[in-house]
C-alpha cells in the first residue's frame, strides 16, 4: 500500500517537472519571439521616421536655395518684381482689400442641384454636427461655404490671444489631441469615443491639421466649425504645417486645388492668413502647456504672449519687409567694380548646375558651439557697417551676373557715406518681427526633446532644436509649471513620456505611415490635472491582424519605401562600392555594403540588421553589387520603359520637382504660364551666368509644352526633365544645359532639350 502510494508521488513529480520544464521552454521561445517581432517592429519604425526626417531637409534646402535668389536678385522690370512678390513674398499678412478679395464669397453661386451640407452664420451646433455627417459619407462643401466659414473663422482668430487660458473649473474635463495630418476618420473615431465639443467638453487640438492624408480640407471645416459654435471650450494652436510653404511639398496646396479648381486660389489666399492667426500655446490652469513642437534654451513665454503672430507666415525663414521702389531702384544703382577675386557665398552654385544641397554639412563643433534654433538660414546680427559691405558686396556680384543674363545695364552712382547707407539700411529692412521673435516661433513649433542634456540644434528634421531634461525643468521651475504636453512626433502607441514624465508626446493619426504601423492617442486632463491616456486605432482591418501580420504588413511597406530610395541613388552607391573594391573583384564585405550605404543614404539605420532583408544571396559571406543593384533596377524597370539611370533620378528628384513647380506655378492654376517660366529661368540663369536671351528661353518653354496649351502642367514639367537627363545622359557633356554657350546657334539647342 505505502509502495504504491510513494510510486504515485513519484511519477507526479515527474510529469510536474516536465510541466515546468515545458512552461520554461515556452516562456523562453515566447520571449525571443517577442524580442524579435520587437526588434522588426524596431527597424520598420527607423525607416519610416527617417525617410520621413529626409524629406524635410529636401524641403528646408530647396526652400533656402530659392530664398536667395530672391532676396539677391534685383528685378529689371515691373513685371519681374510682380512676379516675385507673387512667388514668394506671400510671406506676409494680408492687406485688408486683399482680404474683401478674397472673403468675397457672396458673389458665388450654389446651384440648385448642390447636395451637400449647407451653412448659416452665427453657426449652431447641429450645424457642425451636420457637417461632420456630411464628410463621414463622402459629401463635399461647396466653395461658397468654405470661403464663408474661413472668413468667420478668421475673425474670430483675430481676437485671440497668442496662448490660450483654459481652466478646468468649468469643465468635467479637457481632452488634448495631437497630429491629425488630413485623416478624418481618426477625428471622426475621437469624437465618437470621446463625445462631441460641449461646454462640459473642452478640446484642445495641438497643430499639424493638415497635409499628407487626403481630408485636410474636411478636418480644418470641422475643427473652424466647432470652434465658431464653442469659442471658449474648442481650442486650436498652430503647428509646423500650418504654413503655405511646407503644405507646396506636403499636399495640402494641391488637395486644396483639386477639390475646388475654380475658387481653389482664393481659398488658398485665406487660408494663408488663417493659419498665420491661429494661437501658438495653450496653458490649461497655468500647470501646463500645450505647444506643438517643443521649447528651447531661449523660449520666453512672455515674448511669445507679445509678439505679432499674424506676422510670421512662414517659419521656413526669416523674412523682412520688401522695400519700396524708390530704394529698390537705388539699391540697384552700386558701383560695377571688380569683384571676381572675392569667393561667392557658401550656399550660392559655385558650377553652372543646380547643387543638390545649398547648405553646408553642420559639423559637430559647430554644435557645441552654439546651436542653431531655427530652420538652417542665416539671420543677420552683425553690425550695420559689417552689413552695408557685405550687401555692397553680394549687389556688385549679383549686378555682374544680371548684365551676363542679358538685363539692362545700370548707370553708375557714387558710393553713398556711411552715415547715408545706414540711414538706408534701416529703411530697406524693416522687420516686421525681429529674428528673436522668430526664432521663438519656429522653436516652439519645429523642436523635439532628446535624453541627452543640453540644447542643439535639431539637424534631423532641419529646423529647431533638441531639448534635453535640464531644458524643459528650466522652463517649468522659471514659469511654476508642472508639464508639457507637445506633438509633432509620431509614437508607436500614439504617445510617449520622456524627461520623467515631465514631457507628453501625443500624436492623434493612427496608422500614420502603414495600416498597422502606430496607434493613435489623445489625453484627458481633469481638476487634478493627472494624464489619462486613451488610445485607439481608427482602421477596422488592423483589429482582424495579429500582431505578427501586423508587422509583417507594415515592414513590407517600409522596406518597399527603403529600396525606391537605394533605387534613387544607386549610382552614388556604386561608386561608393567601387571605392572599397580596391581589387575590382566585383565583390565587397557586408561591412563595407552597411558604411557604403550609409554614407550615400545617412538615414542612421542598423543595416546589418536590415541585411537579411535587403540582400538574399552572397558569395563567400561576399555581396556582388552589380548583381544587386541591378536587382533593385528589375521592379521599377518592368513597369516603366525608362532605362535605369534616367528612372533613378526622376525617384530622386520627383518630390523636390513636384516642389519646383508649385513654386514656379505662383497662381496655382495647376500649369505654369510661359510668363511664369520665362521670369523663373532669368532668375536661375543670372545666377548661373547662363547667357540665353528671351527669344531662346520662350523657345525652351514651347518644346516643354508638347500639347501647345500655351501652358506647361506637371508632367510636362517632369517629362521634360527627364529628356534633359537622358539627352545629358547619352551625349557628350557639351550637350548638357548646364555648359554656357553664347552663340545664338546654342539656343535652338537648348530649346530642343
């Protein structure tokens, strides 16, 4: 009895301990698993974020290059000087008849067989629930009402102070949301979890209302809906993409154009100055604030509650006001004396060709010596002696440079005093904000925080700065605050603390890159001002995934994403391979693939990691290039009859082309006229010593329009690019546009081009 009693102990002793045996090894292969499906989830998220982050910079260089060939180029001709003011001095507030222009939405009829929401001012809140109903199926709001919801909004911008007070007495609670990037569903499922605005509900969204998603128009009607209905409890600061100059790459200008193609321009117009009105910070019971981007070493509440916001239309630069004729004309007149042995500006083309970068590498010293709070473009803060000379001297080269272009030549005029080129330089520049100001805008709005100490500057996105945990206790200690709530970032699960938990990250668009790739949060704040989370994921499907099919799914789309850029610059990568390839085997080290990579790309991706995904045969624990290259070629050249060097530059070029040509098209009516084209060659051209009369650059803009419109559209303006490279491309350098030929006989060449 006792023997088979001890037996019975024995044999369960032994199937309990290969039950835990068993359960470790599970919970073992489960941790790896997990580790790796982390790991993946990891690197997808690097991807996107730096591609993302790369993008940016193209926009913030290409901006800048166009900047200064404005700002140093002396107009010829009324016509020149109107076109530039069209082009880029819409980087002001507009005048008030301008705005009866464009608020004149009284003279546009609705017709009869117009389905869609209908709006009738002072707005009640059945209206803008309406209106969300309206957009949730689909219908469209008719210009009419868009103009006329634009124009109430705006006035009641005006009123508003630069940061917003928010109490929590008031209210049951104040829901923050964060980026919403023209994806309604995202707000639509916000106010369906959340509940609609109320005077017992108070929302605060924190910028970014725009661009990138396809419904930006629908969000901004919404969200000026409600708060029109709700002006103390609906709230909205302004973020980095409220700005006409990043929505030309982003695709905000060109949702705007396509949905309403005839009032598209006007809407365009005031909605530059709505966005310029929209208030910069929150601060909900003087504990926290709310801001999009983050702070700085050197943000002042106080300046930034003072300043004129409605001034700052861009943060892409600094801009001051244009001077008048009188001195414009004057400012012309300098002296022509030589100038050839003074080196040119840094960022100005030092060959006959487009650079692709207008700005120098930042250097690690460079930080430390001081950090750079805005988007990477000088403001001057040098004395005014030092600034009349340096202007002496950029005008005396830029006067040689408009002679070669062919424009009139201008009689010489004696070198002004000191005294008179000061009294002049105060009258040509006249700030309508100081750098100062703007530089606190563009760090409130671009900046984002890092774990390390200190205050740099935020090189990654190119404008800003990063901000450490000694920054953001600095500021909450100087101005009694207990956190800040801030967007502007994407975060896997829709938010982040960092600094301990004295910085909020909230991002409110789900599935921001990818269906499946991020979360999207918003957070509830009550008397106690305690962070309630609340996140959500507005794309049904991602509910029907696993986990691992989510990220499947996702890292696809990513590594798709990451192989069209290696595709757009595989010939700066081959030769980089070539450079380790001492021997000429064909063959090179992963190590060497990852460095080569990097150096082209400088995405700062783990690409031994990436390896498995990126390349599937070896020799010897060898990659031969050619053979992978050419594998990155196959895709895009089975769906285009492109050959493979013109393909790449065209994927390399295409955002920053797109760009261009919104630039260029200063009306956005879609096509650039021969007006437009001819004004923005000679600008190109005196600064690229091209010499091309009229005559040839009014031929070179008809063999661009190949359906004799009389106009050129955008594919126009990319094909045409296209054969430029493939004429550059397949015949001797001599061929090429970029080398100067004054014989008259060269322009029939260019303009075959």
């Amino acid at each position: 009895m006792g023997s088979g009693t001890s037996t019975q102990h024995h044999f369960a002793f032994q199937n309990a301990e290969k039950a835990f045996k068993a359960a470790a090894l599970i919970q073992r292969w489960y941790r790896r698993y997990m580790a790796r499906l982390e790991m993946r989830r990891h690197c997808t998220w690097s991807i996107f974020q730096s591609i993302e982050y790369a993008g940016q910079q193209d926009q913030v260089k290409l901006h800048n290059f166009f900047s200064y060939l404005v700002d140093h180029f002396t107009p010829s001709s009324h016509n020149e000087r109107d076109f530039l003011n069209r082009m880029f001095t819409e980087e002001r507030s507009l005048q008030d008849s301008e705005m009866e222009n464009c608020g004149d939405y009284e003279s546009i009829e609705v017709p009869d067989s117009y389905t869609g929401p209908r709006l009738s001012f002072p707005l009640l809140p059945d209206h803008a629930t309406a209106l969300v109903e309206a957009f949730r199926r689909k219908q469209r709001l008719h210009a009419r009402y868009v103009l006329n919801l634009l124009h109430e909004a705006r006035k009641h911008l005006v009123q508003l102070p630069n940061i917003s007070r928010v109490s929590t007495c008031y209210s049951e609670e104040i829901t923050v949301c964060g980026d919403l990037h023209g994806q309604l569903d995202d707000l639509i499922f916000i106010f369906y979890k959340n509940g609609l605005p109320s005077p017992e509900r108070v929302y605060v969204f924190n910028g970014d209302f725009v661009d990138r998603g396809k419904d930006s128009v629908e969000i901004l009607m919404v969200l000026f809906a409600f708060m029109l209905v709700y002006p103390k409890e609906f709230h909205l600061n302004r973020g980095n993409h409220e700005d006409h100059m990043v929505n030309l790459r982003y695709g905000f200008t060109k949702e705007v154009m396509h949905k309403y193609k005839i009032h598209g321009k006007k809407i365009l117009k005031l909605l530059q100055d709505v966005f310029c009105w929209l208030p910069l910070a929150t601060l909900v019971d003087e504990k926290v604030l709310i801001l999009h981007g983050g702070v700085s070493d050197r943000t002042d509440l106080e300046l930034l509650a003072k300043l004129d916001r409605h001034k700052i239309v861009s943060t892409m630069r600094y801009k001051t006001r244009k001077e008048n004729k009188k001195q414009a004309e004057e400012k012309g007149k300098a002296n022509q004396t030589g100038s050839a042995g003074r080196p040119s500006p840094w960022f100005l083309p030092q060959s006959r060709s487009l650079p692709s970068s207008p700005l120098r590498p930042s250097t690690h010293k460079a930080h430390r010596a001081g950090r750079s709070s805005s988007v990477p473009c000088g403001v001057p803060l040098d004395p005014k002696e030092l600034s009349r000379r340096v202007r002496r001297s950029v005008d005396l080269e830029l006067e040689k440079c408009r002679q070669q272009a062919g424009f009139p030549a201008i009689k010489e005029k004696e070198e002004p005093s000191a005294s008179e080129s000061e009294v002049d330089s105060d009258a040509e520049e006249q700030p309508e904000h100081t750098p100062e100001e703007w530089r606190q805008v563009v760090d409130i709005l671009w900046s984002d925080p890092m774990a390390q100490e200190g205050c740099r500057a935020n090189t990654v996105r190119g404008g800003g700065c990063y901000f450490g945990p000694n920054v953001t206790e600095q500021l909450l200690q100087k101005y009694n605050l207990q956190f800040l709530i801030r967007s502007h970032e994407c975060k896997p699960e829709g938010y982040e603390f960092c600094h301990s938990r004295k910085v909020l990250t909230i991002f409110s668009a789900s599935n921001y890159y990818e269906v499946g790739s991020n979360r999207g949060a918003y957070v509830k704040l009550g008397p106690d001002l305690t962070p309630h989370i609340m996140q959500f994921q507005a794309n049904k499907a991602t509910h029907t995934l696993t986990m691992r099919q989510r990220i499947s799914r996702v890292e696809e789309s990513a590594l798709r994403a990451l192989r069209e850029k290696l595709f757009a610059h595989s010939s700066d990568i081959l030769v980089e391979f070539k450079k380790r390839d001492k021997d000429e085997t064909g063959l090179i080290t992963l190590s060497d693939w990852a460095a080569a990579v990097e150096s082209v790309l400088h995405l700062g991706l783990p690409w031994r990691m990436l390896r498995p995904q990126l390349v599937s045969s070896l020799t010897d624990n060898k990659l031969a290039y050619k053979s992978w290259l050419e594998n990155l070629a196959k895709a895009k050249l089975s769906q285009q009859n492109i050959q493979s060097s013109l393909l790449e530059t065209l994927y390399r070029n295409r955002s920053n082309l797109e760009t261009i040509f919104r630039i260029i098209d200063s009306d956005h009516s879609g096509s650039i006229s021969l007006d437009e084209f001819r004004h923005t060659w000679k600008l190109f051209s005196s600064h690229m010593n091209i010499d091309i009369t009229d005559d040839c650059i009014c031929d070179l803009a008809r063999s661009i329009d190949f359906n004799k419109d009389g106009h050129i559209d955008i594919n126009e303006f990319l094909e045409a690019f296209r054969l430029v490279e493939q004429s550059c491309s397949g015949g001797d350098v001599s061929d090429c546009p970029q080398v100067t030929n004054s014989s008259n006989s060269d322009c029939s060449s260019r303009g075959a081009q």
